[in-house]
C-alpha cells in the first residue's frame, strides 16, 4: 500500500458512509443523478456494487432517460443485496426502491451500519398522488434527500412533482415512458381516484 494511501489521502478522501436517497416523479432525471454520482466514485479505489429490481423492464442496467447506463445486478428481494456485496464495495447504488419489497429500507439500513454509503434512487408517489411506502420510510431514514423535479407537460412548472397516468390500469407497478404517463406539477395533476368516470 503506498504511503498515500495510509496517510489517509487518496483512497478515501470523501468518503463518508450514509444514506442519499433521490426522488421525484417520473422523467425528473432520478437515474441520471443516480448514474452521475455512482460514476464519480467509479473513478475512485473504492468499490461500487449497483442493484435494481428484477420488475423493472427496461434493461438489465440501470438506464436513464438521456441514454445514461450502469451496470447493475437483478434481485429479487432486498435481503439478497446483503449477500452479493463484498468488504470492498464501499458504494451502494439502488435504483427503482419503490419497486421492492417493504424490507428495503431496513436492509438499506443495515448496509449504512456496515460502513457503507448508499445511493437509492426511487418515484415518490404513485399514480393517485400516493407516497410509495418505500420511498417514504427511505427519505425518513437517509442522512441526504435529494428532489429531481421533472417539467409539467401541461403548464411548464419546472417543478413537476407527479406522474399523471394517461392510460386505464390500476397497478402501483405499471413499468412506462411517455405513452403511459406524464409529468405534472401539483396544480395540474388530476389523481385518477377523485376523477369521475
Ligand atoms: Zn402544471
């Protein structure tokens, strides 16, 4: 190991462990700052390990809307991040937290008490203007919450906050672009559940 490494220069400048979780609606860029970061500490020793839920359709990377990618391990559950991550990995990139089972932020947790820094990146509500339970709990528990804020199709707010369903379906988990949804500030969202039909 060299000298600049034990000096404690080098290999672990700025790393601190803790818990960034990033949110907002659709099309607000949460991948892209979630791929943006994890790339940064790419550039470092310390190892970066990135999961995402197997429901997730797009691709087996993690892939933002700007054409964005990271390579990312499929699970199933949560409890099965524990198992692939190494002493070495120090950076934990989670993509889609919403998605996941409701053991998520316990075992993201877990992975902050063993040293690590996690980066979670999940929607904020659902459909109806919902909280995902998982995303909720995860912003309570995180040492930094970032909100990306997408561009209200109807009136151009910079602050779009919501996805607006524009096709009939009553799943939480309908996986979608621009054909099923679209990003509306508070003023503009109509919530499916208070529209008559
Ligand atoms: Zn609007």
């Amino acid at each position: 190991m060299s000298s600049l490494h034990t000096a404690g220069r080098g290999m672990y400048a700025g790393f601190v462990p803790g818990f960034v979780v990033i949110s907002g609606s659709m099309f607000a860029g949460k991948s892209e700052e979630l791929i943006r970061r994890l790339k940064r500490w790419k550039r470092t020793d310390l190892g970066v390990i990135t999961f995402k839920p197997v429901l997730d359709t797009r691709s087996e990377n993690i892939t933002s809307r700007n054409g964005c990618s990271l390579e990312a391990i499929e699970v199933h559950a949560s409890a099965q991040m524990i198992e692939f991550v190494k002493e070495t990995d120090k950076i934990i990139g989670v993509d889609e937290i919403h998605f996941f089972d409701p053991d998520l932020p316990k075992v993201l947790l877990e992975l902050v008490r063993m040293g690590k820094l996690v980066i979670a990146a999940g929607l904020s509500t659902d459909f109806n203007g919902e909280p995902f339970e998982n995303t909720m709990r995860a912003m309570a528990l995180a040492t930094e919450v970032t909100i990306e804020f997408a561009v209200c199709d109807i009136c151009q707010s910079q602050y779009a906050v919501r996805s607006q369903l524009l096709v009939p379906s009553s799943s939480r988990i309908l996986v979608g672009d621009k054909d099923e949804y679209s990003p509306r500030c508070i003023e503009c969202f109509e919530p499916p559940s208070q529209t008559p039909t």
